[in-house]
C-alpha cells in the first residue's frame, strides 16, 4: 500500500491542534482487531469490536442521510441489515497501513481489501470499542444531490 499526502497531513494537523498522536505500531490494538474481525468474517467477532449502540457506516451513507434519503435508518447498528450483510462481504485478506491515533478516542487508517475495495477509515471510540466507524471507499463516487 504506498502512503498517502493527503494521510500524512491528517497526521500533522491532529499533531498540531490537539498534541497528541501516535502511530503505525503505536496505534491503539482496535486497527489490529478490526483488521482480524473483518478478515475472519465472523459476525460475532466482528460485533466484539462495537459499543452496544455502534455503528457503521460508509461516507456515502452520511452523504444520503444528509440529503434526506431515509432508508439506511436503523440498518446501520450491530442488528441492523446493513451492518450484517457488509460484514458477511468483507471476508477476505485485509491491508492496513498508515494508522493514526489521535487521543484515545479517534484512529484512521488506510484500507485496502484484496481486490474488492480500498480507501480510508475513521473509528470513533469509546472505552477502547468502535462507537462510530465511518469507511470512505475509493471505488464509491459520491453523486451530486439535486
């Protein structure tokens, strides 16, 4: 996975306002955990890593949510329809590099799942477990909303 500009410059900027900011093997254990849940593709395993009320979701769901679109409500959370069946999809061999850690309550890295996807993540946490993953996919282009 080559690194990004764009990442590294996340890095300073979270260096820069908040002081504190760890990363590759410094990252909090989650990247690694989130990397082998997802890989396993077992659903149990892959709720382990969530706060009872987490969430995930792609910046592509937040864009149709502002927008107006409705219909992802309630599939997103740990028994939601969406968060199973993206958990069922994402079984496979998964790179993970770039990790950075800002505080103990945010973590971004880059993503890339054998042939299928790649992009970026941010985890939101909340007492070491995922509250918010938001996933931006590469291969997603975001429409315009007229």
């Amino acid at each position: 996975m080559r690194r990004s500009r764009p990442h590294l410059a996340h890095a300073l900027l979270a260096i820069i306002l908040l002081g504190s900011c760890s990363t590759g093997a410094d990252a909090p254990p989650i990247v690694a955990e989130f990397k082998e849940a997802y890989e396993s593709g077992d659903l149990d395993q892959i709720r382990a890593l969530y706060t009872p009320d987490g969430i995930f979701a792609t910046t592509d769901d937040v864009h149709e949510m502002y927008y107006g679109d409705t219909s992802i409500f309630g599939t997103l959370g740990l028994d939601g329809s969406e968060f199973i069946r993206r958990a069922s999809i994402h079984a496979g061999e998964m790179a993970v590099d770039n990790a950075v850690a800002v505080g103990d309550r945010s973590v971004s890295f880059a993503w890339d799942w054998e042939d299928f996807a790649s992009g970026t993540a941010v985890l939101h946490l909340r007492e070491g477990r995922i509250a918010v993953a938001v996933l931006s996919v590469t291969e997603v282009e975001i429409a315009p909303f007229n």
